[in-house]
C-alpha cells in the first residue's frame, strides 16, 4: 500500500495467478476522493482566471505581477491536482509483477500502511 487506509475489498487469494497491473485489493477512498474532486474543481477555476488574465497581459491591460500571481495559482492548481489524481491511484493496490500469489495478509476492515506487506507474488 502506499498510504494508510483501511481496506474495503480483497480481490485475490492465495494460489491465484494475477497479471502485472491487476487490482489485487481496494482501499477506502472516501477522503480522496473528496480532496480529488476539490482538485478538479479548483484546477478548472484556475484555468478559466489564467486565460482570461493571459488574454489582459498580452493586450497590456494589466502588469507582468498580476500576470505571475495568476499564473502561479494555476500552477498550484495543477499540482494540487496531480497530487490528488495518485491518491485516487494510491487506493488501489496492484500486482508489480505477474506471477502467483503465494502471501495474502489484507483482510476487508484491516487497515493497509505503506511498508506493510500485503501480498507475496512469485513468479
């Protein structure tokens, strides 16, 4: 796992053959999602402000310090975006490798930590 959630669904047990990719247990995104979608909304409106103030600099109507301001809060924007987008991802355990599941140590309820092993997979 690479954060600290509890877990809401088991998708593999031992001696299951999985792929690399495979979805092998899912975590509560509850939070996530929410900081997601705040990110979403928040990178939409960042968007709409910076062209609309990219369209005022290039005219001259406004100073290169508006500009900046508005241009670093789309930054900030899309980050806070991208950081939210891999923590929907980060809900989401996969197989790194294909092969057999040889370990399972996630149960539904049971809370997944980063550095905690979840499952064993041998080739």
């Amino acid at each position: 796992a690479n954060i600290s959630s509890m877990v809401v669904s088991v998708n593999a047990a031992v001696g299951d053959k999985v792929s690399k990719g495979d979805v092998l247990a899912q975590l509560d995104s509850g939070v996530v999602s929410k900081t997601y979608e705040k990110a979403r909304i928040g990178i939409q409106n960042a968007e709409k402000t910076y062209s609309r103030i990219k369209v005022l600099f290039d005219e001259g109507a406004i100073s290169q310090v508006e500009y900046d301001g508005a241009k670093a809060l789309y930054d900030t924007a899309v980050a806070d975006y991208n950081l939210a987008k891999l923590g929907m991802e980060y809900t989401k355990i996969t197989a790194p490798i294909s092969g057999v599941i040889s370990v399972k140590s996630l149960q539904v309820g049971q809370m997944a930590a980063p550095g905690v092993e979840a499952f064993r997979i041998v080739d």
